[in-house]
C-alpha cells in the first residue's frame, strides 16, 4: 500500500503551500471590492474567516480526532 504524500514532511509542506497560496489567490483577487479603510483587523479576520471555510466537514463532527489534534497541538506550541 502506498503511503498517502500527505503523511510525509514533503507532503506537509506542499499541502500548506497550497492551501495558503489558494487563500491568499482569493483575497488579492478581491482587494479591489473591499472598503478603503479596510485595516489589518479586517483582514486578518477576513482570513481567519476564509481558511475556517476550508477546514473539512468530517473533521469538524468528529471528536475523537478533534480531541487529539488539540492534544497535538498543544504540545505543537506557538507557530
């Protein structure tokens, strides 16, 4: 059985730069459409509010393995 990319340090990196590089595609795409006086409040939650879009449905109704990502992430610390 092949291993899936994802599960390897390779594979990390690629997923991250692909989901931010998404992100980030969308927001510039729509800086012509936001307020002038639009800050780094507004933006910062705009984008907390994009990336929640993308996290998986599953992930979010299972709590086994949410309470193990909080686990690992605590141990994880400050990114």
């Amino acid at each position: 059985m092949k291993a899936n990319p994802i599960n390897t340090r390779q594979g990390k990196r690629q997923f991250i730069r692909s989901l931010t590089c998404s992100v980030s595609k969308s927001v510039c795409a729509a800086v012509d459409q936001m307020p002038a006086d639009w800050d780094g409040y507004e933006l910062r939650e705009l984008l907390a509010e994009l990336f929640a879009n993308e996290r998986m449905e599953s992930m979010r109704k299972n709590r086994r393995r949410m309470s193990a990502y909080r686990g690992a992430r605590y141990n994880i610390g400050r990114v």
